[in-house]
C-alpha cells in the first residue's frame, strides 16, 4: 500500500499564513489630534441661547480662532496613520465650526465637512537661510575648540572671530594687577 504524499505546494500557504499574520504587529497605530467634539455634545448646544462659556464647559477650548473674526471658533480633529514609505493617511477629519456674536451669544453651528478642504501644493524654489556657506571641511572641524567648561563657546574655529568670551580679543583674563 502506497502512503499519500503531501505536496509541499499545498502546504506551504499553510505555513506562512501565521507568519505573515505577524506582520500586522508592525502596523503604525493611528494618531488622534485635535479637539474631536461628540455629536451629543453639540446637541446640547443651542443658538441664541448658549453662550461662549456653555460651549466651552462642554467642548473644551477651541482648536483655534477664526483669522479675521474672533467670534469663530474651529474644532479641528483628525485621525491619521502612517503609510509605509508614504506620508500620513488621513483616516477621518472633521471640523466643527460654531459662531458667536458680540455678546457671546452662539449664533451658528456648521459642521465643515471634507469636502471643504483644499490641497495646497508646495511651492517651488527654496527659502533662503542667513550665514556663510560652509564648506564640508568647515563643517566637520568647525566646532574643534568650542567646548569651554565655563560655559559659553570658546576661542577659535571657523567664524568666531578669534575671541573668547574669558578674556576678550587680547587674550586677556580680565584681572588686572595678578
């Protein structure tokens, strides 16, 4: 009698099915920002009748304040994660936007969906940054001699002048008559 053999091909999926079920181990966790307010919480809020302080006491400070217009309060959050290689993948965003007038009375609450945000790209060129351009030389034995125990950076190295801050450009200790 003839034992069936197991096919290594059929088996294999088998076998790496647990390993690369650990793989989910090295998943980036989602990061929580902002101020996510409850759709409850905003219930309980009512215009023409809440104030700034009702708003506050059950939605914590605002993310920020409108630019131009303090009466406008943002509750910004968002739910990210890392994608491998990628930057970060927004998951959920909201915004709350609640309007007050001068009395501090609430007038108006929006909730400002995705649809409203706007990509902005990146622009071309580059910002200038004051200093020298140092070469690369500069750069790896720029900083030989600035320890000072003392404090504060010592005598010598590229772009201090030759001064210390001990004894000033003369070399001098700053006691007199020793």
């Amino acid at each position: 009698m003839r034992k069936p053999a197991i096919k290594l091909h059929r088996l294999l999926p088998l076998l790496l099915l647990p390993a690369l079920g650990g793989c989910a181990i090295f998943s980036a966790a989602p990061h929580y920002r902002g101020n996510d307010v409850s759709a409850h919480a905003i219930k309980q809020l009512t215009p023409g009748v809440s104030t700034e302080a009702d708003a506050t006491a059950l939605l914590g400070s605002p993310t920020l304040h409108e630019t131009f217009d303090r009466n406008q309060w943002l509750y910004v959050s968002q739910v990210t994660k890392r994608r491998i290689g990628q930057t970060q993948g927004v998951l959920k965003q909201k915004v709350v936007k609640l309007t007050f007038n001068n009395a501090g009375v609430l007038q108006s609450i929006h909730d400002v969906g995705k649809k409203a945000a706007v990509n902005v790209a990146m622009a071309s060129g580059h910002t200038p940054a004051p200093g020298g351009h140092a070469s690369l030389f500069q750069q790896l034995v720029g900083g030989v001699g600035h320890y000072n125990p003392l404090g504060g950076t010592g005598a010598g190295g590229f772009g201090s002048g030759g001064q210390s801050d001990i004894g000033g450009a003369s070399g001098n200790s700053g006691l007199s008559g020793f």
